[in-house]
C-alpha cells in the first residue's frame, strides 16, 4: 500500500548529487519511522543519469520535459497516490539536510500546523552555502511580502512539508521560480497554520546551482519573484 507520506524532488542533471542525498534522505525516513514514503524525484529533462541514479535508489521517477522548478513540483503534486495525505518538497542538490526533517515532519504529522518552511536564514549553515544574492532577494521578499500582505516569513527555503488537503486548497500555478512565494503568499491568504523552523543549509554536492550559480539565473529568479509579489498584490483589492 503507498504511503501516507511523499516526497517530491525536483531534479536537473544532478546525477552526481542524488545517491549521496537519496542515501541521507533513506537514514532520516528511518529515523523518522516512515520507512515506506513514497519518493517522487522528478525528473526536469536532464540529459545525464539523474532518472537511472533515482530508480537505482528506490525513488519513483515522474518525466517531466517542460523545464521550471514550479512545473516540476505540480508534475509531481499530479502523480501523487490517492492515499497521500503529507507532501514533503525539497532538493535533489543536497543542499537540505535530510537529518531537519523529523522536526519538520512532526508539528504537521501532529495536526498542529498545516505547513512547516524550512528556515534557512535563523539558522546555522555552511560557509559560503548561502550566496549575498539568496540573501538580498530573501530579504526583499520577505520584506514586500510583509508590507503587503501581512505575511512574516524569514525565507523562501524549498525545504517544506505540507498537508495534502491545504496544499489542494492553494491551487498551485507556477511553473519556474515563483513557486516558493506562491505557495507562501496563498498560505497566508488561506490562513493556514504556518510554522517555520530553523535547517541546515548546507553547498550543493556537486555543480552549479541553476538559480544562484550565475547571474542571469539569479536575475531571472529576482525578476519571477518580484512579478509574483506584484501579481498577488494587484489582485488583492479585486
């Protein structure tokens, strides 16, 4: 029987990363006594062995060609069983530490919060993990979101777990970098019951990060995330 609990991992070309975090991520379920979660890594159309390194490992792999960090987590939110009721979100980078997320999983499990974010800013990480322009655009996000919405976060980490039933209720649009504020902003907007708690953070096992690795991507990623704010924000006076 599937379980309760599933995992959705979007993944591009990140062959190198993904046994090393798929094995951390097996010895955390293990910890966390969900042995059986269901492992969804979506694969984003790399063109290296990222689908054959996850099925190696157990994970389920859902093809999903049509590049965006956002298009891939709504192809994984598609494949979900019918008896999910826990949906976890994070990197196939290595970046999250799978050792956070008993104390992620548990206020949820708990029925004490509808979604837990994983704070990467309140917390202790690796040197150099986090880059001055992840830092910047947190801190004008979160700011904006804040003067806008009323919504305080600290971070927009991909780190998260939340209720199957509310993520449903968010409805979920975006297809690359503006997921994340989204789902945060729609939160709020709902009024679930959001925890954030402090993670680890930690540099990506191997490569370049697809966002903060390069200007243009972290331009990109800038631009999506302040059209987001704006898009919510115009429609809240309709």
């Amino acid at each position: 029987m599937p379980s309760p609990i599933a995992f959705i991992i979007p993944a591009l070309n990140e062959e190198a990363a993904l046994s090393p975090m798929l094995d951390g991520l097996r010895a955390a379920l293990d910890a966390a006594a969900c042995p059986t979660a269901d492992i969804l890594v979506v694969d984003n159309g790399s063109r290296d062995a990222t689908a054959d390194v996850a099925r190696k490992h157990g994970a389920r792999v859902i093809s999903e060609p049509r590049r965006g960090y956002g298009q891939a987590c709504l192809a994984g939110i598609a494949a979900l069983s019918d008896n999910t009721e826990i949906v976890v979100f994070l990197d196939a980078d290595g970046s999250d530490d799978p050792e956070d997320l008993l104390r992620l999983l548990t206020p949820v499990r708990q029925g004490k919060a509808d979604m837990v974010l994983g704070s990467r800013t309140i917390a202790a990480r690796a040197a150099g993990a986090f880059t001055p322009q992840q830092a910047f655009g947190n801190w004008l996000a979160t700011g904006l979101m804040r003067v806008l919405f009323g919504a305080r976060y600290t971070d927009l980490g991909p780190f998260r777990v939340i209720r199957r039933k509310a993520l449903e209720r968010l409805r979920m649009q975006d297809t690359n970098f503006g997921w994340t504020i989204e789902m945060q902003i729609k939160a709020h907007r709902a009024g679930l019951r959001v925890l954030e708690i402090p993670v680890n953070y930690r540099n990506r096992i191997a490569g370049e990060s697809k966002i903060s690795g390069n200007l243009r991507g972290s331009l990109r990623a800038g631009w999506k995330i302040l059209w987001t704010v704006a898009k919510h924000g115009l429609s809240a006076g309709r």
